[in-house]
C-alpha cells in the first residue's frame, strides 16, 4: 500500500486499525509513510497484540523519527535501515564487501597483485551516473532534467513534511554549497554566511537535508592518538550524480587531467557513498570516520571494527602512487601499533602497490571486484 494514493490515505484516516490489521498472515508494506506518520500508534497497537516478526515493511524517501506528526517513535518494535543507492557491486552482479575482504588480505600479498581491466573513464562515468535506479539508466540532458526535477520536488514539496518554516532557495544553495566542498570539512558558520542564512538556522537546514538523505556526514575519529585533533565533521551530497550536477560537472570535463581537483572531492565522495552502502551487509562491521590534526596529520577515512582494529583509507584522482599519499597512512601506523590492520590509497589506476610494511595502493575498482581469485 502506498500513501502517495489519497484513496489509501483516505482508508488509513477513516480507520486506522482496521487499515494496518488487514493482512494479518503476511506482510503488509506501507510505502511513503511519511505521509501519514500518525499512523504509527496504530502499527504500534497491533504489534503489542501480535508480536510476531516481519509484519510490516514501512518505507518511504525522508527520515520518519524527524517528522512532526510522528506518535510514536517504534521504539523496542523495529529496526531502521538506511537504503543508499545502488552499489557498483549490485549493478554489475558483484559481492562488494571491501573491508571484510581487506581484514584477511591485508595479512598476505594479495593487495599488491591486484589488477582490473576497469579503467579511470569508466570510474568517472560511474561518479556521473549516481546510485538512483531511475537515473542510471539516463544520459546527456535528460539526466540533468532528471537530477534537477528531483531535487526540485524534494525540497520544495518532501521537507514540508519536516519543516513548515524554511526557505526552498536558501536550502537548495546550501546544498550546492556542500556539493562544492564534496567531502570536505564542515563549517557550519562560513556555510551560514555563503547561503545567506542566519546562524542560528544554520543546523535545522542542515538536519533538513539529511533527514531528506541528499547529505550525509563523517565523524571525527578523535583517538587522543595527539592533543591536536579537528573535532569537525565532514559533509557529502550522498549521490555521487546529484553532488557532479549541483558542481556542473560532466564525464567529459571530469576526463579531462586539468580537472583532476574537481575530481578528488567527488571521488572521496564516491568512495565514502560505496563503503556506506556497504556498511549495511559487510561480513566485518565497521564504523566510518575521518581524521585530522591542527599538525598537519590526516586520513580521508577511517574504518574502526568492533574489536578496535584500524584500517585507514586515503583516496587520490591519479592513476599513480608516491611517497607523499602514504604520510597519513604511517602517522596512523606509528601511532597505533598492533591496532593498526593496514592502510590503502585507493586512486583511478589498474594495479595494486605495495609501498611499506602494511601499507598498500589499490583500484578504486578493489570496492567492487574481489581482491584474489
């Protein structure tokens, strides 16, 4: 059932409980339950009578808890996933598990005689795709009319359903503002002044796109490892296409080497946005942060496993190594000692690397493509 139909709607006002009890043997799917989120007292009711897992799948394109109508919150009767994008794994037929494939590689030689025919076009191509499975399949400008009507319709008509009060065109710029610093540090009072918003508003619009999953952010990973650790976090446009249209960039400008800066904050980008998806079915659970220090010290990102174990990530345009990438990596190495698993550079190249003791370059196609046969 879904609650875009104003009929579904109008049956689910008229009688609540009649309307979520009326597959009592299956399992009844509630698709943009956000548009009724009072609904949920009555899923709640039924569920205290009948606890019997699987019975309901609700869905739908903005963050429930967040919304104003909400009656109940669910707590102790469900379990909230987040659905990304499609993964280059799913769309090509792959297992994608980068973390659970590095934890047992890392110990062997298996990073450095990894090789793929996926080539730094076919990356940037993907970049330019995104992960929407309605956009995907588009290209040229009918992808841009895309992109642009979704967001359009997201931000103008899905946040009223959190917020009443906001200005449409002020948080559609602070969108194209952090699609312009894609994966970059955020700072919350330079993005109030740049999108002519007053400061005090700064952290509702912010929740606002990410209750909307258009932005998502990375912790800090503070250590204590110095005294000098950035506490901020850093933010992304989720969908590697809507963050390249919002910094009017193509393939074709993109393929071009005079853009390899444009290219790394929405690779990152890309990067984080796969091992998220991942994240949700990987055989090693992680948690993703990134990590700076005021003494220069940094890692793009940082993947801590449940029993404390540290694999860093660093992630380059170019289709080389050298000494330079590899500086976060060995701060994160000298420091950690045996928590330490390996770090790896990822960049738009075709052959695996071994530069140090535990420290390795990879394909960014290594995310999707196993590491050994």
């Amino acid at each position: 059932m879904t609650l875009d139909s104003e009929e579904t709607r109008a049956a689910a006002e008229a009688d609540a409980p009649g309307f979520v009890q009326q597959h009592p043997q299956g399992t009844l799917v509630i698709d943009e339950i956000q548009r009724m989120p009072s609904l949920t007292l009555a899923i709640k009711a039924t569920v205290d009578e009948d606890r019997r897992p699987g019975r309901f799948l609700l869905t739908g394109s903005s963050n429930l808890l967040h919304h104003r109508g909400i009656q109940d919150s669910l707590a102790g009767r469900a379990a909230s996933i987040d659905l990304f994008g499609l993964s280059i794994g799913e769309l090509h037929g792959r297992k994608d598990d980068l973390v659970g494939t590095l934890v047992g590689s890392l110990k062997d030689s298996a990073p450095a005689s990894f090789s793929t025919n996926w080539e730094r076009r076919r990356t940037v191509d993907s970049i330019c795709a995104g992960s929407y499975p309605g956009l995907i399949q588009l290209s040229g400008r009918l992808h841009s009319t895309w992109v642009d009507s979704y967001l359009q319709r997201v931000i103008e008509r899905d946040a009223t359903d959190l917020r009443t009060v906001y200005q449409p065109a002020r948080l559609k710029s602070l969108l194209r503002l952090i699609a312009a610093n894609q994966s970059g540090e955020l700072v919350k009072a330079r993005l109030a002044e740049q999108a002519g918003l007053p400061a005090t508003s700064i952290t509702a619009y912010l929740d606002l796109l990410g209750s909307l999953y258009l932005v998502h952010t990375v912790e800090p990973w503070t250590p204590n490892l110095t005294k000098r650790e950035v506490g901020r976090p850093k933010s992304l446009v989720t969908d590697s296409g809507v963050a390249a249209r919002l910094n009017g960039a193509s393939a074709a400008r993109l393929q071009d080497v005079s853009s390899a800066d444009h290219l790394g904050g929405l690779l990152e980008g890309f990067v984080t946005a796969e091992l998220l998806k991942q994240q949700t079915w990987t055989s090693e659970p992680f948690r993703l942060f990134h990590f700076r220090d005021r003494t220069g010290a940094e890692v793009d990102l940082v993947i801590e496993l449940d029993d404390g174990s540290v694999i860093g990530i660093e992630v380059k345009s170019s289709t080389s190594f050298n000494a330079k990438q590899f500086t976060g990596l060995k701060f994160l190495r000298d420091n950690l000692g045996d928590r330490f698993l390996g770090g790896v550079v990822l960049n738009t190249g075709q052959r695996g690397y071994r530069f140090a003791e535990k420290l390795w370059g990879l394909p960014v196609a290594a995310l999707w493509e196993p590491l050994s046969g």
